[in-house]
C-alpha cells in the first residue's frame, strides 16, 4: 500500500484521518465488529491464498522473514494445499521404494 507516488503511507495520520472515522461511519450502518488495521492485512493474505498464490509469494509480499512464519499465521487456510504436499511426498516415498526393489 503506498501514496500515489509509490511512498509508504505513515499510519498514524492515515489511522486518525480515515480509518477511525471509516470504523465510526460502519458502525453508524450496523458493523458490530471495530476491526483493527492489520485486519485489512489478514484479509487480503486471505484473499490471495485462496486465489492459489504461494505461500513462497506470499511470505515475499508480506515481508516475513520466513515463509515458516507465513506457514504458522496461514497455513490453516489452506488445507487443501498441505494434503497436496502429502500426497507429493507419499508419491516420492513410493518411487524411492519401487528404485530400490
């Protein structure tokens, strides 16, 4: 997220100037929930998991020092993904075993 320059938008300027009158204004219409900043972050993390970007990816646009982190944070998003890397891993193990025969 950046300025229309491409710079780093500073968070307490933009926390007091729109996100809390953004927050006030959905709970005027009915939001029950004060969500955070770094909700919008999970979100969108959530959001491109569920599109099939990798965790690899992922991590790199999130900036985490390793993807292990953005495995331990989303990893239980994405189900589907970690019994592929099983199944992968069983089909390894089993072509390893006929080699050898």
């Amino acid at each position: 997220m950046g300025t229309p320059r491409g710079q780093r938008i500073a968070h307490s300027p933009f926390w007091q100037d729109y996100w809390v009158l953004a927050v006030l204004k959905g709970q005027a219409l009915g939001l029950a929930k004060t969500p955070r900043i770094h909700d919008l972050r999970h979100t969108h993390a959530s959001w491109l998991i569920q599109s099939a970007m990798s965790l690899f990816a992922l991590s790199c646009r999130l900036g985490h020092a390793s993807v292990r982190s953005t495995e331990e944070v989303y990893g239980h998003l994405m189900p589907q993904s970690l019994q592929d890397g099983a199944d992968a891993t069983e089909r390894a193990i089993a072509g390893l075993l006929e080699s050898t025969r």
